[in-house]
C-alpha cells in the first residue's frame, strides 16, 4: 500500500467510528505525567516543523529550545553526534523528561502541543500495519483502526463529546502523519555533510531549523 492510499484511507476514516473505539476503550487523563517523562524510555514525542515554529511564537524561544533531531538513525560518536533522521521530537531536559513539562507538573505549553500530545495514548493504524508515528508504550488495547498504548488513565469514562473531540484530532494527527512522510519522500535529498541533518517535509535542516543550503 502506498503513502498516497494510505492517506486516502485514513482521510476516509469516520470520526464516529474512531469515537466509538474510544468510549469503549474508555480514557481520562490522570495528570500523573509519564507520557511527559522519560521513564525507561526516551522521551521521543514527534512534532511537525509548523507545531515547532507554533511554539515558537508562543512561547518566544529559538528553534533548539522546541525541537531536536529525533535520535533514531543517528550515530553518537562519543564527541559528536551525526548522522541523518526523518523527524523532529520536542526538546527534553538533563533528566530525558520533556522540557515542556514544569516544576508544577503541567505542560507549559497546553495550548499549543503537538496533536501526538494531544491525542496520547491512542494512535491509528491501517488494518494489521503499525502507526504511523507511535507514542510510548506498548499497545495494549485496541478497536478497529484505534491502538490504545500503556496508559493509567486508560478504561475510565469519557463523555461522547470528548470522544468525539478527540477522534477528530486523532485522525487529524493521522492525516498530518501521511502527508509528512509524503513530503519527507518527496523532498528527499541524500548528503554527505558532517554533522546531524534532519529530513523534514520542507527539506534538508540542521539541528537547529536553517536549511542545510543555507549553511553550506
């Protein structure tokens, strides 16, 4: 199945349906903030270049303060770090926690996180194919084209507002999934630099948002 057909599927998909898999499934959030935190883990939640720069305005901090290469694929070589990868993830502190995540224990930046945060712990897959962007945690329940992974709050009562709340940005996060992997495909470029360079939607980047030909 290509990208295109994919994108067509999950652009198919009914809200309704991805509704009703939730309320079965059943979520509250809890506020106990592992999905903010490293754990066992690295904290890895996949953010969009426009998510980045929304951040960004909101919150009047440089690109390397939102983002950073998502670590995948890339090699670290004790004095450096280089290599390529195909996403960006938020920012995390020393501690592998996200660096949105405060003392108080909230997200600083509710308003505006990225739709993986939004609609954790659930993601959508294509008949037996994986997410296409999976959060933490292994599945552990899942309906239909809905995967629900590891989460304390999961098997409590939703409202139907809320799920169907929810399963709109569930299936939009898909639909931006597909098309960012489109445009990774698309604008793919191989390179031969030193260093880290990300391949997004819009082209070839270093680690802290300039476009690799503007720094070569």
């Amino acid at each position: 199945m290509t990208l295109e057909t994919e994108l067509a599927a999950v652009r198919d998909l009914d809200v309704g349906v991805i509704a009703d898999a939730i309320e079965r499934i059943g979520f509250e959030c809890t506020r106990c903030g592992h999905c903010c935190k490293g754990m066992d883990e690295e904290h890895t939640a996949t953010v969009f270049p426009d998510e980045i720069r929304a951040i960004q305005d909101a919150e009047g901090e440089v690109w390397r303060d939102v983002a950073r290469p998502m670590p995948y694929g890339l090699d670290d070589g004790g004095d450096a770090v280089s290599g390529e990868t195909f996403e960006w993830a938020l920012q995390t502190d020393d501690c592998g926690d996200c660096t949105f995540y405060d003392d108080a224990g909230a997200c600083s930046i509710y308003g505006d996180r990225p739709l993986i945060c939004e609609t954790y712990p659930f993601s959508i897959a294509l008949a037996d194919d994986e997410a296409t962007s999976e959060p933490m945690g292994s599945v552990v329940d899942s309906d239909g084209p809905v995967r629900a992974h590891e989460c304390e709050g999961l098997g409590r009562d939703i409202s139907r507002e809320d799920a169907e709340e929810l399963a709109q940005a569930l299936k939009e996060r898909a639909i931006r999934e597909h098309e960012e992997a489109i445009g990774v495909r698309d604008n793919y470029e191989p390179t031969d630099v030193d260093g880290v360079v990300v391949h997004d939607s819009e082209g070839q980047k270093r680690p802290d948002g300039t476009a690799l030909d503007a720094r070569e």
